[in-house]
C-alpha cells in the first residue's frame, strides 16, 4: 500500500464541500491550477457480497476496469446521465444513489473531469457485454492487498483509496492530479498527488 497521511485542508476545488471527517493524501508537488470543469459520471452496482465492475473495451481508459458511466450531455442532469450511461453500457437500470464526488486532473486535457460518482444495491435487466464494456463481478469486501478479488492493478491509480471509504457507507470527495506516459505503447497515468476524505452527504 502506497504511503498516506492525514490532511485536514481540502486541495483546491474542493473548499466547497465543507468539513471533512476523515482524509488521507499522498504524493508530492504543488496542486495544478484546474482547467474549466467537464461533468461525468461513474456507477457502481453492489449486491449479494459482490460489486459490479466493467472492463473497458475501447477509448478512454481501455483495458481498465471501472464503474459504469460517461460525459453529461448539454441539458442533461447528472442523475439522468448515469442512469443512461448504466443502460448503454450494461444493459440494466437501478435506483442510483449518489456516493462520493471526484476531481480529476491529468495533464494535457483541456478540461478537468469532474465526476459524480452513484452506487446502487439492486438493479434491474441482465448485465450484457456491449461495444464499449464487459460486465464482470468481484467479491466484497475488497482490500488493496494483493490477494484481494478486486482487480486493482487495472484499475484507476485512485480508486484504491475512495473505494473503502464508499464501501465505509461514507459520502466522500477528493481530487487526483495525474499525468500520462506511454510504455511498449500502452497508455499508463500515473498519480502525481492524490487527496481523498469523508464528509456528510
């Protein structure tokens, strides 16, 4: 497990969010001044011991393992965006509860992403593969040790250290800031500095 320590301050972007009950950051360097903001959204379904996650097929963050989601489209509620996300990409509905909020910066976009995340104890419909996602379960609880059933080393860098406060019950928020490289031609982000806490919903 990578180092972390307590952080009482919220890095910029986040002051909005008011106090913060428990925090943990990581990495070093100065916050980067944030781009105008884009709106996505992830979902993630958890049921019976088990989390649904989607292994992404094509585009942003291919080959990965995550939630379930995408841009908000103009006119469009955030709630509305990731119930259509959850759809296109899975094939199912669910009654989508909002969990935790993410800012997101990696260096060379123009935009930084923020993203509004939603879980969901029970959906509707059959998971199915579609263009873009396959569909996959893993047990919970899912700890960052090695051996865990959650397949971290092809995850988000990030995800590691919202996912236990999200599964804590907790709403959470915090911001990565991140940079991307390329190794035998396979696209890696790697997280420059990280910050994540809980806070009331």
């Amino acid at each position: 497990m990578p180092h972390t320590k307590p952080m009482d301050t919220p890095p910029p972007g986040l002051e909005v969010y008011g106090p913060i009950q428990v925090s943990t950051s990581g990495g070093s360097g100065k916050w980067s001044d944030l781009p105008p903001a884009k709106l996505y959204t992830v979902s993630l379904i958890m049921k019976s011991g088990k989390i649904l996650l989607g292994y992404k097929k094509r585009g942003f963050g291919k080959d990965m393992y995550n939630g379930f989601g995408g841009k908000v489209e103009p006119g469009e509620s955030v709630e509305a965006a990731a119930l259509r996300e959850l759809q296109e990409e899975a094939g199912i509905s669910a009654n989508l509860v909002p969990c935790g909020t993410i800012i997101y910066f990696l260096e060379g976009y123009d935009h930084t992403f923020h993203i509004e995340v939603f879980k969901a104890s029970d959906y509707e419909g059959e998971p199915i593969e579609t263009d873009e996602m396959r569909p996959e379960w893993f047990d919970l609880p899912g700890s960052i040790e090695q051996n865990s059933p959650i397949p971290w080393d092809k995850m988000w860098a990030d995800d590691r250290y919202w996912y236990p406060i999200m599964l804590s019950g907790r709403y959470f928020v915090g911001r990565t800031d991140c940079g991307e490289t390329a190794e035998d031609g396979v696209k890696k982000y790697i997280m420059h500095r990280w910050w994540f806490g809980a806070r009331d919903a």
